[in-house]
C-alpha cells in the first residue's frame, strides 16, 4: 500500500500561527532565563534551565523541519516522529529544571509562560502525532 502524497504533505502542514506563538513564547522565555530574576536553591539549576531551553528551541525546529529532501514517505514520517520524542524528552527536562526556581521577581511570569508554551507545545506535537501514527497504521491494515 502507497502513501497519499496529499496527506503526507498536510501531515507535516504546520500552522504557522502557532509557530510563529512558541517562538515568541520561547525568545521570552529565553530572554527572562538569561536576563531576569529567577532564583533556585541548586547552584548551576539556571544555567541548565538555560540549557534546556535552548534545547526546546532546537527540537522545535528540528520537529517543523523541511523533510522534503527524504526520499519516501515512510521515512519522512519516521524521522518527524523521532524529533517529536526527541522534543518532548526535552521538554521533560525543561520542566524538571524550571522545578528548581523558586523565587525572584520574574519567577511568577516566568512559571505562567512556561506553563502556556508547554501547553501550546505539545497540543502541536500531540496533533502531528496523531495524523504520522495514523499514516503508518494505514500501511498495515490489510483490506480484505
């Protein structure tokens, strides 16, 4: 069984609203690890929060990359899929990290923009998830 190039190619549509949101909420985000007041009790618990972030920006665009240069589809739909765990390995983490803060004057708007982004996140990785599983279930089903 074949893949419907239409439906590969909408798989792997993003929604540009919603891309251009979590990278205005992670370049905030961003902005407040390194600028603002955020404090944690663990010494070096900033600069992996730092880390982690940075990470998240990385996976994102990982995750939204063009996979267009790959050759079938299956593949296609397998490497999006390894960027997705990958990501959302890296948003485990990110929130293991931002467990850490506890105090400071941005720490309150920092743990609300980090909830929203994680939230809006993985609605977007949930949704592509769904339509790859789907496409590669698809190829299994036997029709008779």
């Amino acid at each position: 069984m074949t893949f419907d190039p239409d439906r590969v190619n909408a798989s792997f549509a993003f929604e540009e609203g919603i891309l251009q949101t979590l990278r205005q909420e992670w370049i905030e985000l961003l902005d407040v690890a390194v600028f603002g007041d955020i404090r944690a009790n663990k010494l070096g618990a900033i600069d992996r929060l730092r880390k982690r972030l940075l990470e998240c920006g990385e996976g994102l665009h990982s995750l939204t990359n063009d996979r267009s240069w790959i050759p079938h589809p299956r593949e296609q739909i397998k490497s999006a899929m390894g960027s997705s765990v990958k990501l959302r390995d890296t948003l485990l983490g990110l929130e293991r990290a931002a467990q850490t803060l506890n105090g400071g004057v941005d720490f309150p708007a920092f743990e609300k923009k980090l909830l929203h982004f994680r939230h809006t996140l993985l609605k977007l990785i949930e949704n592509h998830e769904n339509q790859w599983a789907s496409l590669l279930d698809e190829q299994y089903n036997d029709p008779n």
